[in-house]
C-alpha cells in the first residue's frame, strides 16, 4: 500500500491511501484511448461538442509539458488540440481544469497557473483547436480578484460564473466571479470572510438549479478552525448573496463525511447529490477516511445516503473525488479513486435511496492498462454510454478514456437548461439528420437541423416546463432534464 498526494489536483488535497491494483467487470467496458505524455497526461472530465465528439483536457503533458485540450470520438480516435504554455513564461496558462460547451458552441474553461499574473487564466477554445485568453487572474492587487480558477458555468441567462481556489482576500481561500466586460471580472464572494471560515474555503465549482441560484461545496473550513479539511455545501444568488447551507463534519466522528473534492448535480427530484472522499457511518472512517455519496435538501437537510467500504477489503471502493451525474434512467453513476476488489478505483451506481452496485473495478490487465485511479466526473453521451477518464494506468501510465455501455437509451440534450418564449436553443443528439418535429412539452417548436448531432429550436409560445422531444428518422428522442420554460 502506498501513500499517493493528490496536490496538483486542488491545494486542499488530501493525501489518501492508494493500492496496487487490477479488474473484473459484467459490464460493457470499452478501453477508448491512452495518453502518452506527448499528447497529454492525468485527463480530467469529458464534455461532448456540438460535433458529437468528446473534448477535455490534461494537466500536464503535451508539447510543453504544462497540459493540453483534446478531442476524442465515440469510437476512440485520440487528438490533442492544444498545447499549453506555448507563450513566453507561459503567458497562455498552464494546468487547464474542465471544459464547458457555451452556448456560443465554444469551449470555456480555467487554466490553474500561468498566465500574464500567474494567477491562471479563463481561456476559450474552438473545436478546431484555435484557443484565447479571456482572462488573467491575479491582476489585482493581493490577488483580490481570485487565482487558480477551479471552474465555469453558463447560467439560463447566458452569463459566466466561476470559482477560484486561491485569492479573493488575505486569507486567500478562492472565490466566486463573475466575468464583466472584456478582460474583466466582478468578485461576488470572498471565501473565508466569516469568523473562523465558517462560508468555507476552496470551492469545487458551481451549477445553476432550476430554482435559478448558484450551489457548490468547499472542501475546507466551516468548522470551529478555518484549517480544517471539513467543507461546506452553499448557495449564491447571481447577485451574489451567499449563504452556507451545511457544515460538513457536523455529526460525530464526521459520519456525514467532510473534505469534498467535486461540485454538486441536482437531481429530477430537485434535491441535489454529492460525494465526499473523506468519513462515514462506520468506525475506521474516522481519520483515515472512506467517503460518503450524500443528498442534500435546497433547505440544507442532509442525509447521508452511502459510506464507502462497507463491504470486506473495501470492495466497493473509496474515496470518491469526481462528481455525481444523473443518467436517463435516473439513477446516480460516479467513480472511486482507490480500493475496489483490485484496489484502483471503481465505477458505481447508486439509487436515490442509497442502494449501490460496483459496475466496474479498473485495472483488469497487467499492468493496468484499462487505467486506475479515476478523478474526475463521468458524462453520459447523447448516444446514452457512459463515458470517462482515469488519473492514471494505460500503456504509458499517463491515464485514459473508456466508455461503459450499460444499454441506455439515446437522448437529446439542450445547452441551455432553461429560457424564455422566442429564446433559441441547442439541442445535441444522434441522427438529427432528417428530423421531422421538434417540441417543447408538447408544444410545437420550429427548428433547424445543423448537422447530425445538433440543431436549433426555438422555445415557442404557450410551451411550459417539461420534456423536449425530438422526433428522427430513427425514434423519438427526449431531453435527459426538463427544460424551464421562464417568463
């Protein structure tokens, strides 16, 4: 057993035992692409393009050595679009985090290092691989306006907001922004600011609910000490009023478990989902940690719906660091990063109500080459696989992409989880090609087919909340989430 520290993934982390490690699965595990150092190393989260391809990045590796974005197909085939820090003293950035898909068909994410103030960067990249700086963090004095951005998301509305790790006030314990104009950022929350870090320090990103406010976790503070690795679920308004909604290690022997490393994913039932890679209800999680998959209320009830290695040998995995998604069956998939019956990590899914299955324990072959160590958040594809990478393991130990068929059905995806009559919204999907009738919630929409994997509706009048339809050549395809239809 050795020891591994996962700095290079957030300041906070969080040293947690790892094992040496192999595979056994029922399930359709498909081995995609292996990184190679050339063309990047340690991928972290997939998103899928307008395209249909997968895109994402790596933390290190590529032509510099300092990272990459790159595209991988359905199928596997592997190509690394750029090349951080190709600039003078890495002007460009280094280090990029997860990409999101914006509304303008461009990809927006953050570059941990580098840049102009060596704060990091807000960066945008095309499909064909022609990337810009939006943003140089640390450009104010003391780093007040945020360094190490940790995450983006578009809301309804189409504004940016994000997260940093670092800056933000003295203490320097990360931010929440929000880009202003060009080259420009408007600071909406200072982490830390409260009286023994009771807000938190270090967030893990943001999502929109349908209620129309920010929620995230931090993975630090909330506690009695503003050093602790405890964390805490909050709530922001986009105007920036904050407030924290859970402690975390606010049960006895933390059996709510603490330190969370990923976002949050709110589910059909408008509650929302989370892991932890630290505590839990049973007696050796206490220090040395396990992990938790929780629900939280939008009211702030927690209820702790798993405890990782329950079962003998830690079978079932530990340490959850990647967030949770909900497929179109509606059940919760999300990744180990350790233990599992081969010691590197699993694939689960896991109910509403808490009852897990293990679908997968990677490293299958010697020497781990389907990969080990998953860390980052899975994504279902329109065409309904689940699609993923891992930390490490492959050919040259640099990490992989795999795909896990679970049998699920395709399904069409809007960017935009919610706008008003007359807004224009893309849908993605599988064998647009041909489609005869578009609608929301019933009501007819007109629309244009862009290609075979996108098209263009426009949200009609009379439409209300509910599911939008996509009638093919092929079938009826329907959204994975319902669309917000808002005044």
């Amino acid at each position: 057993m050795k020891r591994t520290c996962l700095l290079s993934l957030a300041p906070s982390l969080l040293c947690m035992f790892v094992l040496t490690a192999t595979a056994s699965s029922a399930q359709t595990f498909n081995l995609l692409a292996t990184f190679d150092g050339n063309n990047g190393a340690q991928p972290g989260s997939l998103v899928q393009g307008l395209d249909g391809n997968l895109y994402g990045t790596t933390g290190v590796g590529g032509t510099y050595q300092w990272g990459t974005v790159f595209q991988v197909t359905p199928a596997g085939s592997l190509t690394a679009l750029s090349s951080f820090c190709r600039l003078k003293n890495c002007a460009d950035g280094q280090n990029p985090g997860g990409l999101i898909l914006a509304e303008d068909g461009n990809f927006y994410g953050g570059a941990g290092h580098g840049g102009t103030d060596n704060g990091g960067t807000v960066f945008r990249i095309t499909a064909a691989g022609i990337r810009g700086t939006v943003y140089n963090f640390c450009a104010q004095t003391n780093c007040s306006d945020g360094a190490i951005p940790s995450g983006l998301v578009q809301s309804a509305a189409g504004t940016f907001f994000g997260t940093t790790l670092q800056g933000g006030n003295a203490d320097s314990f990360g931010t929440i922004f929000r880009p202003s104009g060009a080259h420009a950022v408007i600071t909406l929350h200072a982490f830390c600011s409260q009286a023994n870090c009771a807000d938190g320090g270090y967030p893990n990103g943001l999502i929109q609910a349908v209620d129309g406010n920010l929620y995230g976790t931090t993975s630090l503070g909330g506690s009695s000490s503003q050093y602790q690795i405890y964390g805490t679920v909050f709530r922001m308004a986009p105007n920036g009023t904050f407030g924290t909604l859970y402690q975390f290690c606010s049960q006895t022997n933390c059996t709510d478990g603490y330190g969370p490393e990923a976002g949050l994913v709110q589910g059909s039932d408008e509650n929302f989902y989370g892991v932890t890679p630290f505590g839990g209800n049973l007696p050796n999680c206490f220090g040395d940690g396990c992990g938790t998959v929780f629900r939280i209320t939008p009211e702030g009830n927690l209820t702790t719906l798993y405890t990782f290695c329950s079962q003998v040998s830690c079978t079932d995995g530990g340490a959850p660091i990647g967030g949770l998604i909900e497929a179109n069956d509606g059940n919760l998939y999300g990744t180990t990063f350790s233990d599992g019956f081969n010691d590197a990590g699993t694939v689960f899914r896991i109910t509403s109500q808490g009852d897990l299955t293990t679908l997968y324990n990677f490293c299958a072959s010697t020497p781990c080459t389907d990969g080990s160590n998953p860390h980052a958040t899975l994504l279902q594809h329109t065409n309904g696989k689940i699609y993923g990478t891992t930390l490490s393991g492959g050919v040259s130990d640099e990490g992989v992409v795999f795909s896990l068929d679970l049998g699920l059905p395709p399904f069409a995806e809007a960017l935009s989880p919610a706008g008003s009559v007359g807004k224009a919204v893309k849908i993605l999907g599988q064998g647009l090609t041909g489609t005869t009738g578009v609608s929301f919630n019933g009501t007819t929409s007109s629309f244009t087919v862009q290609s075979d994997t996108y098209l263009s509706a426009t949200v009609p009048s009379g439409a209300t909340t509910g599911y939008i339809t996509v009638n093919t050549p092929s079938g009826t395809l329907r959204s994975n989430k319902q669309f917000q239809v808002v005044p």
